[in-house]
C-alpha cells in the first residue's frame, strides 16, 4: 500500500479564513513534505518534516504553518492567503535514508483563495 | 547544484504510436537517483521508476522502458503503443547526497494521446 491520502479535495476560501489542509500516511514513513503547484509548473517544496521535525522550510510565508502531530499525519495551516496562493497543494511521504527515498504522493487539495 | 531539464513542453501523439520523453540532468554528486513521475489530470503524482547512479541497466516494465546513460546525463522515457490513458504530464526529477531528500523537477512534458 503506498496511499497518501490528503483532505479535502477540494477549498474555497477568503482571505480572512482559516483552515486547515491535512495528510495522513500509513507506510511507517518518517519524512514527511508540503508542495505548492501552480498550473503548468513542477512542484516546489514548501516544508520537509523528518521525524516529526521541521527540518527544511523554503522560506514560506507565515501565512502558512505546518504541523506534524505524529508520525503518520502532516497538517497545513492556512491563515489570511492571498489570491496568488491558489493553487494544488501537494503532501508526500518516505523512507528518510537517501537510499530508500521514493517520494509517494498524495492526490492533492486544490485551494482557491478569493 | 543540480538541474534537470526537459525540453519538450508538449507532445501529441496518435493511439498506437511510440513517444519517447527526453530528460537531461546535471549534477556534481556521483551518488544520485533519478525519478519518473506521471500526473494525470486528477493530479496525483504517481511514482513510475527510481533508478539509481550506478546502475546504468535499462529497463522496461510493459510498455514502459526507460534509458539512463551517464555518458550523456540523459534518462529517457519511452512508452510504447501509446493509449489514451497515457495523456498526463510526466516529470523527471532527481535527488541527491548535497540535496539531502529535496526532488529536483524537470519543467515536465505534457503528453496528448489521440484516439
């Protein structure tokens, strides 16, 4: 089983809102990752979790905050976004050693900011 | 720091035909892994191949193959008889020692695959 699953699908929001995007994996994965995608772009890292810890932060704004409750579950904060924020938000997880990461990823949330 | 570059933006193809999807990855890191990825539309990035930089065996998993050849930092993807459920966007991606568990993307190849 190699499922991320990422809730919910789908989020409107305003930019006075605040919600929450979550991820759950189940493969006894420790790292765990945030992506933005814009249309017709790669993915960029926003944050790497190993261990529970935030160990890499690519310099996201503090609109957004994540948060790694155990190990099986990554959430992202959302507070006061900016239209510009819209975009499919990505969760992944692996293993932590370079030699056993592949990176699974979850369908994504697809979040409109009006 | 590392690269990876995929030239081709877009492809369109008629069912049946084979495509091959170019990738070209720089790097100074003699350990690395190079990854295919595919997006369907629903959007999930599904992991199709991990290989790593000492093995230089092709392989081909149905009518997937893939061509890693160092000597030209290339990793290319070849789908044979093509069908429609193969239209997505594919990224190539790359990670190594330096970048710690950081993926490189390519710029991905959107793939159109006509009845």
């Amino acid at each position: 089983d190699t499922e991320v699953t990422q809730t919910p699908k789908h989020l409107v929001m305003g930019m006075t809102n605040k919600k929450s995007l979550k991820c759950e994996q189940h493969m006894g994965h420790r790292a765990m990752y945030w992506y933005k995608q814009k249309a017709k772009k790669p993915p960029e890292l926003m944050f790497v979790y190993s261990y529970e810890k935030l160990s890499i932060n690519e310099s996201v704004p503090s609109r957004f905050s994540p948060e790694c409750p155990n190990s099986s579950l990554l959430n992202l904060h959302l507070h006061a976004l900016q239209p510009e924020d819209s975009a499919l938000y990505l969760c992944a997880s692996s293993q932590v050693t370079l030699a056993k990461n592949i990176q699974y990823f979850g369908a994504g949330t697809r979040l409109s900011v009006l | 720091a590392q690269k990876v570059t995929q030239a081709q933006t877009e492809i369109s193809v008629v069912e049946k035909e084979d495509v091959t999807l170019d990738c070209v990855y720089e790097t100074r890191d003699t350990t690395y892994y190079l990854f295919w990825y595919k997006q369907p539309p629903s959007g999930e990035l599904v992991f199709l191949i991990r290989r790593n930089s000492f093995d230089e065996q092709n392989e081909i998993s149905g009518r997937y193959s893939w061509n890693f050849q160092k000597s030209t930092s290339s990793f290319n993807f070849t789908i044979t008889a093509s069908q429609v459920v193969d239209s997505a966007v594919y990224f190539c991606a790359l990670v190594n020692n330096n970048a710690g568990n950081m993926l490189t993307f390519g710029g991905g190849t959107r793939l159109m695959v006509k009845p």
